[in-house]
C-alpha cells in the first residue's frame, strides 16, 4: 500500500505523455493590431479552429492601438461572438510600438504560455500545434517559427516581417526586462538575449505568406528606427 501511495504521488507518474500539454496548460495568443479590420475576422476564426481541433486551453488577447479604420469596432463583435473567455479586447488610444504592446498584453494573460504573432495571416495559425509539440518534446524555453529548416517557405514575405513565437510565460517577462527596443526590433532583441541568458530555443519550419489586406506598417521612419534599433542592439550584445 504504501508503495502504491509513493507512485500515485511520486513527478514521474504525474508527467504528463511526451508531446502532450498537460490539462493545466493555457496558451496567450497575443495579437497587436492597428488597421486591421478586415484581416483580424480570418486570423480569429482560423486560431479558434485551430486550438479548438488540437483540444488547447487557450485565450486570445487583442491589442489595438487606436485603429482608425474601426478594428477595434470588428474586435468587439469578435468578443461577443467566441465570448470573453476566448477573446479580450485590451485596446490601448494610439499606436506606442510593438514592444510595449506585448507588454501591455502580457499584463492581461492568464496562461502560463505567451504565443506572440502578428494578424496579418502573414503566419497560419494551423503550425501552433506544432509549436506546443516541439516545446513539449524537447522541453523549450521558447520556439520560433523559422522558414530557413525543413519544410519551412516564404511566399511574398520580405525581411520586415515579424516571427511566430511561443514563450513560456515567466521567460518572456525576464526577456522583456532586459530588452531595449520598442518597435520592430523588438523580437530580434529577444532571441540575442534568450541566448545570451542561455534560454533553449526550438526552431518549427513554417510557410509566411505577405499580408492578405492593408498595406505593411513600416514606413519610412520605422524603416529608420527600425535599422537604428539593430545598430543600438549590436552595440550592446
């Protein structure tokens, strides 16, 4: 009996199969907006098709920053459709950089995982459950969608585009006190610190694909800060 008592209680009977989520674990997605109202309908619907099939806890967090084309109206309709467990609205008035919005979302997170991406449908959300298998099998800090491996493609996509990443929770806000940059740059940063703070990285090979409506939201001067974010970023790593 006692030893039957010493299996039930012992880490190694209460570990979860290799490659599977425990029930336990709940996924963040966030997702900047500006300008993005007729993308962010298919980005929504596609990640709740997505976790719904592959049986994920999750929740979606939308950060719009003051939108002018009225995505936080088509936000709102989306949280009374799925529902306010599934979809938060966590508007911000006007557009402060990627950077912060992340934070700004993170500071609303309820999940012990953070997947961060942008609602373009640059990136399908049909590759998360591969993100959350890669973690679980090898046991990650962070994955990021990669289209340099494997079966990885690009398809209209230049290098301003922002990476699909999964975080654990408690990495991402070390990360995010660590790192400097405020826009564009930001998710570059992360990966020069994670490694510099020897967080484990999985690599998923994913397709990206231009965005399918709007134009890109890099103008010149972000273009500018964009560049001036790397040289700051090599000088101090």
């Amino acid at each position: 009996m006692a030893a039957e008592e010493a299996s039930r209680s012992s880490p190694r009977s209460r570990r979860e199969p290799k490659g599977r989520a425990s029930r336990q674990d709940k996924y963040s997605v966030l997702l900047p907006t500006y300008n993005e109202r007729e993308n962010l309908p298919f980005i929504v619907w596609l990640l709740v098709k997505s976790f719904s099939e592959s049986g994920f806890n999750y929740e979606i967090i939308i950060i719009d920053d003051g939108s002018p084309d009225g995505t936080r109206d088509i936000a709102e309709q989306l949280e009374k459709i799925y529902g306010s467990d599934r979809i938060l609205l966590r508007p911000r008035e006007k557009k402060l950089g990627l950077g912060t919005a992340y934070i700004h979302g993170m500071k609303h997170a309820t999940g012990n995982y953070i997947i961060i991406m942008d609602a373009d449908l640059s990136h399908h959300p049909k590759f998360i459950p591969e993100f959350i298998r890669k973690q679980k099998e090898g046991n990650f800090d962070i994955v990021s969608g990669t289209r340099y491996r494997g079966n990885g493609g690009v398809y209209g996509w230049d290098l301003k585009r922002k990476i699909i990443r999964l975080y654990r929770k408690e990495v991402l806000q070390k990360l995010i006190g660590k790192c400097i940059s405020k826009g564009y740059v930001f998710q570059m940063e992360m990966i020069v610190r994670a490694r510099q703070l020897n967080y484990t990285i999985g690599e998923v090979p994913i397709s990206f694909v231009d965005r399918v409506y709007g134009e890109s939201k890099l103008g010149g001067n972000e273009i500018v800060s964009f560049l001036k974010g790397l040289l700051t970023l090599f000088a101090t790593t």
